[in-house]
C-alpha cells in the first residue's frame, strides 16, 4: 500500500465547541457518515462548528491577504487536533437573499445561459447577453472627452450606449407601487397642525425645520387646499439643495424619501409599526408595461422557435428541460449541454415544478438547500467533503428516496458524505453512524455511538432504541366543533380549490413539496385576525439576543429584581446601563487582527458574566442576574413557581418554554448558538399565549429527534383540548398518524398538484392507497 492511500481518516480530537465535551472521533472518508442525537446535543457543533469550519478557514488562508480582506474573518475552532481534512463545502438551510431581484434563475446560473442563448439564436437579433437582463437598464450619452496626445490636449466627441433588458416603468422589479395618499396625511390639517402620518415624520425634529424652511408651500395651510404644484413638491419633488436656518439641508418629496428608506428593503425585515404602515399605505400590484416578467419589450420580442425569454422563465422548469431537449443548434452544443445538465438536475432533485423566475426569498428551508445542492450535482471535483443539514426538511417520503440516491452519487464518486439528520429512512443509508448525546445541551455533547446502523439499533442509546418508532393510529378521532371554508383558491398552482377545514380538532395538511400545502394554507389563512402562524422563517437576533430577550422574559425578570432592590429596572440588561464597560455587555472582548481570524477572549473584568460588578451585588430570590440567566428553563421553571422568587409572568413563559421541549436551554444563551429546530420551537413558545383560536403550524418536526416528536404531539393534543384548532403542514408520518383529519394536496407538484386528492380520516387515507402519501403512510404504521 503506498504511503499515501493511508490518510483515509478524518480524525478529530478534543473537539470543545459550544457545548461539546472533548470529543475524540474518527470518520471514514470517502464513506457516507449520519451524524444523530436530539436537538443540541451537538451534532452542528462538531460538524459544522469544527470539522467544517476549519476546513474552510484553512482554504481561505490559502488566499491572499488583500482578497482575504474581502473575506469573512472565521475564527479557530476550538480543538486540539484535526488531521486529514478535505476541502468542505456546505449545503445548510439558510434561506436565499431577499433581494426583490433574486431570482431561482439567477442564483443557479440558469437564467445567465439562457441570456446567452437568446443573444445567439434569438430573432430579431437585439444585443449582447445583457439585453436580456432585468437587472441592466438601457442607458445612452455622448460628450466631449479631453485626452494628452504628443504633448497636446486633444477634445474627441465620444457616445456610448447599453442596451438592457430592464422594464423602465418597474425598474426589473416585476411589481410597481401605488401609494394610498388618504394614508399619508390628514387632509383637513396643516403640516403644522401635525397633518403628515408616516411614523417618524413629526413636526417638533428636523423634518418640521424642513418643511416650514424649506418655502416650496405654507406649513400653516390645509393640505387638501394645496394647489397643484404644492402638491407635486410635498409628495413627488426630486432631491433638492435648500437652506434651512444657515444650515445646508436637502429637501425630498415624501414618495421617493419613503422609497428609499422603507420599500429598498425586504418587508419582513421591517420594524412591525413600520411594516404595519407600509402595508397599510403600499398596494404591489403586478407591473402592466412588462405583465410581471420584469423585461423590456425588446428582450420580449426577440424568440427562438416562438418562445421569447421571459415565456422560458415562466414556465415550469421541468417543460423548460424538455424545450430545451428539442433544441439543437451545433454553434452553441457546449452551452446548451450545461443549461439542459442544469435544468435536468433541478428536474433530478425534486424540484421541477419551480420556475427561474420565482423570486428567490419564497423558497422554503428545503428548497433553498436543494438549490444549492444543484450546483455540486454532476461536479468533476472528488475527494471532497460535502455537508448537508437535514437534507430531508422539507421532502415528502415519496422524495426522501430520491434524496438518498443523490447523496450515495456523491459518495461514489469518491466524496466524503457528512450528514446531519433524524429521519430513520436517511440514517439507514449510512455506512458510518455518530450518535451524540446521551441528552441536548449542557446534558450532551458527549459521543454515545459510533458504528454501523445495524449496531446502533442495539446500542441501548436514544436514538437507537427509537430508531424503529412508529406511531399507531388513533382509535377514534375527535369530532369537529365547525368548519372554516376556503372557495376557490388559486394563488400559484391551485387550481380554483374549495375546502372545508374543521375546526376544533388536529388537521394535517399533505402532499409532495411543490403541491401546493402552503399556497392554500397561507395564502387563504395567514393574514386572518385570530390565527396564530408560526412558519419557516428564520428568527432575526444577533449575539447579544437570547430566549430571555426574544421571548420577551427579561422584563418581567428585570422588573422583579429592580422593585426587590429599589433600583430601576435598566440596570439588569446587558444592552443598557447594567452592562460590564469593559466589553460592554457581550461577555468577551474581540481583538481584531487584521486580515487573520480576530480572536474573541472571555472578559478579564466581569469574566464573561457580562454585568458591571456593581449590578451583581443586587438579589433576588438570592441569586444575581447574571446565575438567573444561565440557569437553564427547566430549573427556572421552579425558581420563579413559588417562595421569595415567584414571579407569574415570568412563569408562565417559562412554561411555554418548557413545553416545546427547550428545557435544557439556558435563558441567556446567544441565539446564533441554538440549533434550526431549536428556533423553530422557541418562535413556537413565544406564541403559545397568543390569543389566536387557530394555530398554523409548518413543519414544526424540522430538527426534532425522533424521540422528542411525541413530545411534540402531546403538545398539539394540549392545544386542541384547550379549545384551540390547530393545522399542521407536515410531512412526518408520526404527525398524520395522529391527526384527526388529513387534506392531501396533489397527486403531483407545481401543474401536476393543485388539486385535494383526499380529505378523511387516516384511517380513511389508509384504506384508500390511491394517493402517494396513503401508500407511504399504510407503508409506516405497517398496515
């Protein structure tokens, strides 16, 4: 054997990240290893807080120092020894930008081939690729330019023009808007009798300075009394130099200042009074120069065989692969073979009923790590180390098999797989098993297992003991207190679908990704005033956020201990005046290094409790603030319930916390720390209060060990006994299994769904087997 065949080992030593406790492990490369264990036991932390993350950095190092610069900085894991890493590359779930112009297109390069394809073969013929491109306005201008010849200043007359594909009036956006000016301002008043309405716009700041110097109307007017050009300056004057009180100011119309500051920017990302607002104020409507497709009627009328760009676009990506198949044009063979490899593995991985134009902030979890997956299908690169994070959220049974080919694919040809996963059908794949635990948090990190599946199943850890789990079906189903009707639904692929969902009882909504589970759900239900949603959207919060302040605990804790102590309540925040003033309440302090990876150290003042030591004298049910909020849920649970330290409000969100199963969670963890599923259940207890009287829930089993779902389950079970009605988005068998009602959408995805394929019991589902998941679910429960 030749001395270099011998490093087939990733070997990892005293691994100390997060909460991992000096793990030692070797993984085979080119193999596919399962990494298992319960949400938190460390699982991320060792593969991609360690393994991947120094892979990564040491790649980067490779780089030069300016380029580095551009770079993100990646600290050291910390870890004694790592030996025999390859190159990483990580398929996560982090949702794709926002940006309104992020197309599915644009970020898998299918949309770049396209262009040049229509630049080639298109007819008429109207310019280079980028004519096609929404992003590229078209631009002209001539002028003189002064150039040096021989010595001499020479004037030559130049022009220069771009041609774009860029709709003029949208601006590539596909939607315009239109302002509700009733919501602007209040007629009947003056500016200086507080007319304006827009949150922030007062008339005591800079902006009343401005409008009473600013002369372009009367401030004491009504502004409905305006006249025309009045009018057009306080809501549509372009950006203009005035002098206000000696002071140099620039003065803009309402319209474009709102624009700027409020619609640059993704809704969600909001403040909520200000969401509120431009909800209130802003209709989006489908822009009618360009019909949506974000195109200039050149880049419209140019075709190939009577398809123009934007019906590309359009259309379903599995239709496109097969137009695209009928193509055959010898000149561009080479660009045709990449975009139809491109399009096929779209088709391949599950997502075919997609189209390149659908922006690409709508995409799930799932299918936003599915898209990123495409890239790396059919790669010539070996010897690599590929990382998935649950590769199964999001994916019907039907699909999970078609998952497992892909990830053996990448195996066979001589990768190393790393997987992170709870789902039974993908752990059975593995050749290699790392089972961490035996619990989550500071109860984990420690490794239980590592072997093969079938020595797992006999192992005696959790997840081997629960790895054969099955739910049964109930006996008997609860009945309907009432039904909530949807009529005619058709936002996406729906096809004018009419439903009666009951009320009062556990709903499971079903169906292969792409059939249209969510456009039903949360097109027809979400914006309703008592329903409670809690979806797949990332929670936003930075380190310095924790459970104590997302769920919005710290304040009843705060004030607890400032009436205890007779002081103000600002002093228990690590955001405010209680901070430590060496790392100003962060715990560490950072040494920045330049183009190296900067180094955070635990603070040598406050020896990372991250309050000032004066704040720390203060008690309450004799403990400082800094010991309440390492304490983890559970054990807060009873210190707030009774005696000195009773606390209700603090309490009862406590027991929320406590009930989705994140009692091992300390309450002043970083939320950067906690893992996806983890998230989810702590967006899931902060609205566990809420008034609403129906819940909407999407795929609360993503992260939850296969133990921890019937936990979950009897979390649904207490909600709908306690009067609520709760519909579930799921596609774990556990969850229909339990459900008293199952509404299947399909029998496909995209234009082959659309369609309720079956409403009934599971029961019902069973018997039937007609549809995908009645025959995936009779497979489970083993009927």
């Amino acid at each position: 054997m030749h001395e270099a065949d011998a490093h087939d080992l990733i070997r990892v030593h005293g691994a100390r990240e997060n909460n991992l406790k000096d793990v030692s492990i070797e993984i085979p490369k080119r193999r596919l290893s399962v990494f298992t264990g319960v949400s938190g036991s460390g699982k991320s932390s060792l593969v991609f807080d360690t393994i991947a993350a120094e892979s990564q950095r040491m790649i980067n190092e490779t780089y030069s120092s300016f380029i580095q610069g551009f770079m993100p900085t990646l600290a050291r894991p910390d870890v004694d020894v790592l030996e025999g890493l390859t190159t990483a590359i990580i398929v996560d779930q982090q949702r794709m930008g926002a940006d309104p112009r992020s197309t599915v297109g644009t970020a898998t390069d299918a949309s770049a081939m396209l262009r040049i394809l229509f630049s080639r073969l298109g007819t008429p013929h109207i310019g280079s690729p980028q004519a096609f491109s929404f992003n590229v306005a078209s631009i002209s201008g001539a002028g003189a330019v002064t150039t040096e010849k021989n010595g001499e200043k020479v004037k030559e007359r130049r022009s220069f023009s771009i041609v774009g594909g860029m709709c003029p009036r949208c601006e590539g956006r596909g939607a315009v808007t239109d302002f509700d000016l009733t919501q602007l301002y209040d007629a009947d008043k003056s500016l200086n009798e507080g007319a304006l309405v827009l949150p922030g716009y007062s008339m005591e700041g800079w902006y009343g300075r401005i409008f009473r110097g600013c002369g372009f109307f009367d401030p004491d007017k009504p502004v409905g009394k305006f006249t025309k050009k009045e009018m057009h300056d306080l809501l549509y004057k372009e950006p203009t130099k005035i002098k206000v009180e000696g002071i140099n100011l620039t003065y803009e119309g309402l319209i474009p200042r709102i624009q700027k500051s409020m619609l640059s920017k993704d809704i969600d990302a909001l403040q909520p009074h200000i969401r509120a607002f431009v909800e209130r104020v802003v209709t989006f409507t489908t822009c009618p120069e360009c019909d949506g497709t974000r195109l200039s009627e050149a880049a419209r009328s140019s075709k190939i065989k009577g398809i123009s760009i934007a019906d590309c676009c359009a259309m379903q990506i599995s239709d496109l692969a097969e137009w695209v198949g009928g193509l055959d044009e010898p000149s561009v063979a080479p660009l045709l073979a990449s975009l139809r490899h491109t399009l096929d593995s779209f088709v391949e991985i599950g997502l075919g009923y997609l189209s390149l134009e659908r922006p690409s902030g709508t995409l799930s979890g799932g299918e936003a790590q599915r898209t990123k997956m495409i890239r790396h299908l059919g790669s010539a690169l070996t010897d690599v180390t590929y990382v998935f994070d649950e590769p199964s959220i999001g994916l019907h049974p039907h699909d999970i098999q078609r998952m497992n080919d892909l990830l053996k694919q990448l195996r066979d040809k001589g990768n190393t797989v790393l997987v992170v996963e709870h789902k039974p059908e993908m752990i059975a794949i593995a050749d290699h098993v790392v089972d961490l635990g035996p619990k989550a948090g500071t109860e984990g990190g420690q490794v239980m297992f590592e072997g093969t599946v079938a020595g797992l199943r006999k192992s005696g850890t959790l997840t081997g003991r629960h790895l054969d789990d099955r739910a049964s079906l109930k006996d008997d189903v609860r009945k309907a207190s009432g039904f909530l009707k949807i009529a005619d639904a058709n936002a996406h692929n729906l096809r004018n679908v009419s439903v009666d969902i009951p009320l009062g009882v556990l709903v499971v909504v079903t169906g292969v990704a792409g059939s249209g589970k969510s456009s039903l759900i949360h097109g027809s239900l979400a914006k309703k005033d008592d329903v409670v949603s809690v979806d797949q959207t990332p929670i936003r919060g930075s380190r310095r956020s924790s459970p104590a302040t997302y769920t919005g605990l710290l304040e009843p804790i705060r004030k607890a201990f400032a009436k205890a102590n007779g002081v103000k309540p600002a002093l228990f925040s690590a955001n405010s005046e209680g901070a430590c003033p060496n790392c100003n309440g962060a715990g560490v302090t950072y040494v920045d290094l330049g183009v190296m990876a900067g180094i955070a150290t635990t603070c040598e003042v406050c020896e990372g409790r991250r309050f000032d030591d004066a704040v720390l004298e203060y008690q309450f049910g004799g403990r400082d603030i800094s010991e309440v909020l390492s304490m983890p849920v559970a054990e807060a649970v009873e210190f707030f319930a009774d005696g000195d330290a009773k606390t209700p409000a603090a309490h009862k969100i406590l027991t929320h916390l406590s009930e989705v199963g994140l009692g091992y969670v300390s309450l002043g963890q970083p939320l950067t720390t906690l893992s996806g599923g983890e998230r989810q259940r702590l967006k899931l207890a902060t609205h566990m209060g809420d008034k609403g009287g129906l819940y909407v829930l999407d795929e609360p089993t993503t992260g939850l060990h296969l133990a921890d779902v019937d936990h979950l389950l009897a979390l649904l079970d207490r909600l709908v006994e306690a009067g609520k009605s709760v519909i579930v988005i799921e596609h774990h068998q556990a969850v229909m299994a339990h459900a008293d009602w199952i509404i299947d959408l399909g029998p496909g995805a995209g234009h082959d769904g659309g369609q309720i394929v079956f409403e009934g019991t599971p029961r019902d589902l069973i018997a039937d087997r007609s549809t995908l998941t009645g025959q995936h679910l009779a497979e489970y429960v083993r009927a």
